[in-house]
C-alpha cells in the first residue's frame, strides 16, 4: 500500500513538473480584409487581424500550441507552419488537399501541435493559390527554461520579416496567368517588416527602423516570406554572426552579406560597435539567370542612440551574384555538438534522384495554344479535390492519387546541357496525383537535380514534416561515381528548406520518422503553381506512438 501511494506522489509530481516545463499557447486568427497603402496606391489585402505581416508566435520548445482560426475573407483559407515538424500532428499541417481541405468563408478549425524538440525561428504562411504574400508572420520557439543559447546570449531579440508587393490583387495575378498560360508578373516591390522604405514622390512610403545602443548585441530572427524571390540582405558597415538557419543551430561565422530563399529563416547577432550612426539596411533579389525578376530594393534603417549624423549607404550586391549566394550556403554547418549532435543517416533505404524544371504543356484557351508549367521526373503535379492525408487515412485513394511516384526520371538526359538537351518537341511533361510511399523509420537520400530545360533556374525546396541533412551540392549534373566522395557526412547543415544551385545539383537526407503525407515542393509560388511538386506517404510504424492518429472533429470538408 505504501509503495502505491508513493508511485502515485510520484507521478503526479513528474505530472506538475512535465507542465511546469511545457505550456498550452493559445492564439486567435482571424482572416480578415485590411485597407493597405504602398507606391501610392490602396488595395485591400487578406490579413490575420488585419496586421501585415501577421501576429509573431512565441513558445518554446515542446510547448502545446493551439490557433482558432475563423475565416471571414470570401477565399478559401489554411495556414502552415513551416518548418514545424509536426509529429504525429499532420492534420495541423496546412498545405491545402495535402493534409487538410481549405477553411471555407465563415469556417473555423483549431491548428493543434507541439514543437517537440524544436528551438528558433520558423514562419507561418497561407497555403493555398498565392494567399501568402499577405498572410504570413514569424515563429518564435525559444528554449526550455534554464538551458541557454549555445552562444552568448544577445541583450534582446529583433523580428525582420522580408515579403513582396504588388499593386494588383495577388489572386488576379496568378489567375491571368493560369488563364493566359503565361508566366505572372513580378511584384513590384519588396518589404521589411511590411515597409518598403522611401519612395520617390510617395510620401506615406517609410521604411522599418532598428533601434540600437552602442555596446549591445541583438538577435535578428531574419525570415523571408517572400513569394517568388531569394533575396540578399546587408547592413552597412556592420559584419553578421550567424548562428542559425531553418530553426537549427549552426557553427557561428561572420558574414557582411545574408542569403536567403523563401521560407528560409536564420539567426543573426548583431553587435552595435559603432559610436553613434545611421545605416542603410537592405534586401535585393538574387537572380543568376534569364528569367526576369523583380529588382527593386527595400531599403530600412539601423539607428544609434542619440544619433544626429547622416545616413551611412550600403552597396548592394549584383542581381547575379552567384558567388555570394554560394559562399553563405558552403559557410553553414551544423553546431554538432555533445547537446546537439548532428545525426545523418548513414546507410540509405531509399536513393532517389528528382530531375526538378520547367516545361510546356498544351493548352487550347491559352494565348499561345501553350501553358508554362513545371515538374519533378517529367510529373507535374495535378492537386485533388479532396486531401491526400484524409484519403490515405481512410483507405479511399482510388480515384484520388496512385502511390507509384517515380523515383527517378524515365527517361534520362544531358539535364544541365541547355535547350538542345531535349527536343522541343519533348518539353511536355505527363499530369498526375502521384505519392512515393516510404515505410516509417525509413532513410531516404534525395539528389535534386536542377534542369536547364527553356531556362535554369535556382530552387528553393522545401520538405514539410521533417528536417533534412544537405550533404552535397555542385554545379553541373550530378555525377553518381565521383560526387559521393565528397558529401559532408559529419556536420552538414539542417535545414527545411534548401536553394538548389542553378544549373546544379544538392543532396539531402532525411528519416521518414513521421506517419502522414508530407509535401515536397519548390517554395518559388510560381513553380508551385505550375506543379513542382510531390508528396511522401509515410506509413504507420509498429508502436502506438508511431501511428497517426483520427482527424479532428472539426477538420473542414471540401
């Protein structure tokens, strides 16, 4: 009896102690219309409480977060996570008929998971058609209490939040595109913290200011929810110390020049060592091929206390600066420390190769009788009308997708060799609903391979459900004898989100430990749209905590 009472006390004192550690955060989104003036014009745009960018989320690691969401917008609306790995949590993933159907106007749904293991920052963004450009805000896990950062710890922390612009409604951009089988039009301009700083004879144009104190450090939690553009950013006369991207710690090192593609996040410290000054802040596209980009400039401000001088400028780096895009992404390594070790799969169950570009498709009420559109190992991803997560779940994927993704192409090819690589008459790519299936706990390595098919172009690629370990990248085709020899197989970088070189290659591993259906996809929303992309169907393991679990009550129909 004794020895009952005292596993009882025990328990519910680990019970309290488990609480104490981690707590239950509540948020309300409300999607709402919001008035907006930028480059001298109106516009209402889709907000989350009518804030641009929307409301940070701040926990930290292991903490319970629950969002009510109640769409009041006349567009279908869901929200993802990104870089949240969402164990055994896939219904709250968000990728619209991938793991949930859309909230519909008037509809509610309750997001709910944990950030299990995770500490940093992440994003949060709309995920359906282009809603994102407006409906994104910043993920904030810091860690437990009482474990430190593993490197000194700043003073206090800023939030910058990179996005795009246009003047027109984002949703009549990629529908006269979709309509015309034409690319869209880029934005018109870029934003930090929902500013684009000073424009010429737009006087409600004003940029974003960072407040500093001579002596003190600051994390920059940097994030770029940009649409379609990787972007550099720059402080002038200041070096950076990353120690961070993707929500994963990295060895330090200083740079004067950050890169970042979308969905990219990185952790910076800021050291305020000048005196007193004022300096230019800025973010510009990268772009290192032929295919138009937007190349305007956000401009913002790095301010001393008690600061009378004039502004400090900043040379911001060529559009096509390849070499500076390339120097930050070969800087990153994973901390790999005893509290943090780097655990990269070693012995690999499934070796694939995805040949990623762009093609054309027939296409009889479009302009030119063609449509652009873009594919992984020739599939362009056609989207169901119901989620593949539902689906799956309750064993009704007939008529819904087929779970014989290929994974390699099926035809080889020079893929870097230019246009003459491949007929003219062979730029069509075949539609499907295709998964690749992965049993649980399986290791999985990834060449994505970049094609020079009408034009090469750089992809940011993003892995929902799971982190992965960039061991390789290089320009050129992927040699399969020599290019293994040189993978990083001790402290490759973590990340969620990977910039595949132009007219190159990048390597990856990951573990499919976690059950679901988990999107695969280039984060530029125009090869989204045009059907870069794919899904794993990651299968229930043998124990009860390695199985999904029943959706929701309240998750939406279609």
């Amino acid at each position: 009896m004794a020895y009952s009472c005292a596993r009882i006390i025990l328990l519910v004192f680990l019970s309290l102690l488990y609480l104490a550690e981690a707590n239950i955060r509540h948020y309300k989104f409300n999607v709402v219309l919001k008035n907006m003036t930028k480059l001298c014009s109106t516009k209402p745009i889709v907000t989350i409480n009518g804030k641009f960018p929307g409301p940070t989320l701040y926990a930290r690691e292991d903490d319970n977060v629950i969002v009510n969401l109640t769409n009041n917008v006349s567009y279908n609306v869901t929200i993802h996570w990104h870089g949240v790995k969402q164990l055994r949590t896939g219904w709250s993933d968000g990728p619209a008929y991938i793991t949930q159907c859309p909230v519909q106007p008037g509809g509610t749904f309750i997001y709910n998971f944990t950030l299990t293991g995770q500490r940093g920052t992440l994003l949060w963004h709309a995920h359906i058609s282009w809603l994102r450009a407006t409906v994104h805000g910043a993920i904030v896990i810091l860690p437990k209490h009482g474990v430190p950062y593993p490197f000194p710890r700043p003073h206090t922390d800023k939030i910058i939040v990179f996005g795009e612009w246009w003047k027109s409604d984002v949703e009549d951009v990629i529908n006269q595109s979709t309509k015309s089988g034409l690319p869209p039009n880029i934005s018109d301009a870029h934003t930090m913290n929902g500013l684009t700083g000073p424009i010429t004879g737009c006087n409600n144009s004003h940029g974003y200011t960072l407040h500093v104190e001579t002596g003190k450090s600051y994390l920059l939690r940097i994030i770029n929810a940009a649409v379609n553009d990787e972007l550099f950013f720059k402080i002038a006369q200041h070096n950076l110390t990353v120690v961070e991207v993707d929500a994963s710690y990295t060895k330090p090192f200083n740079t004067e020049t950050l890169f970042l593609g979308p969905g990219q996040t990185a952790n910076a410290i800021l050291t305020a060592n000048h005196p007193t000054g004022n300096f230019l802040m800025t973010i510009s596209p990268f772009m290192d091929t032929v295919v138009p980009v937007n190349n305007a400039t956000a401009t913002a401000f790095l301010r001393y206390k008690n600061t009378t001088t004039s502004l400090t400028m900043s040379k911001i780096p060529p559009v096509n600066a390849t070499s500076i895009a390339q120097n930050f992404s070969d800087s990153l390594r994973s901390l790999n420390s005893d509290e943090y070790p780097t655990n990269v799969p070693l012995k690999i169950d499934h070796s694939l190769f995805f040949a990623i570009g762009v093609g054309v498709n027939p296409c009889s009420t479009c302009i030119n009788g063609t449509k652009t559109i873009a594919d992984i190992n020739n599939v362009s991803f056609v989207m169901p009308t119901m989620s593949l997560l539902q689906a799956h779940y309750f064993n009704k994927s007939q008529g819904v997708f087929t779970d014989d993704f290929p994974g390699r192409p099926l035809t080889p090819f020079d893929y870097t060799g230019g246009n003459n690589s491949k007929p003219l008459s062979n730029l069509q790519t075949k539609n499907g609903t295709q998964v690749y299936r992965l049993e649980f706990n399986a290791t999985v390595q990834i060449i994505i391979q970049g094609t020079s098919v009408i034009a090469p172009e750089s992809h940011p690629t993003h892995l929902h459900g799971s982190n992965f370990f960039v061991v390789g990248k290089g320009l050129g085709n992927f040699d399969p004898l020599m290019d293994p020899k040189k993978f990083n197989l001790v402290d490759p970088v973590e990340r969620n989100t990977v910039s595949v070189p132009t007219a190159g290659w990048t390597a990856i591993r990951f573990i499919a430990d976690n059950p679901g259906v988990w999107f695969f996809h280039c984060h530029l929303e125009v090869h989204t749209s045009w059907g870069l992309k794919m899904a794993f169907l990651v299968e229930d393991g043998k124990g009860s905590n390695e199985k999904l679990p029943q959706p929701p009550s309240d998750l939406p129909k279609c």
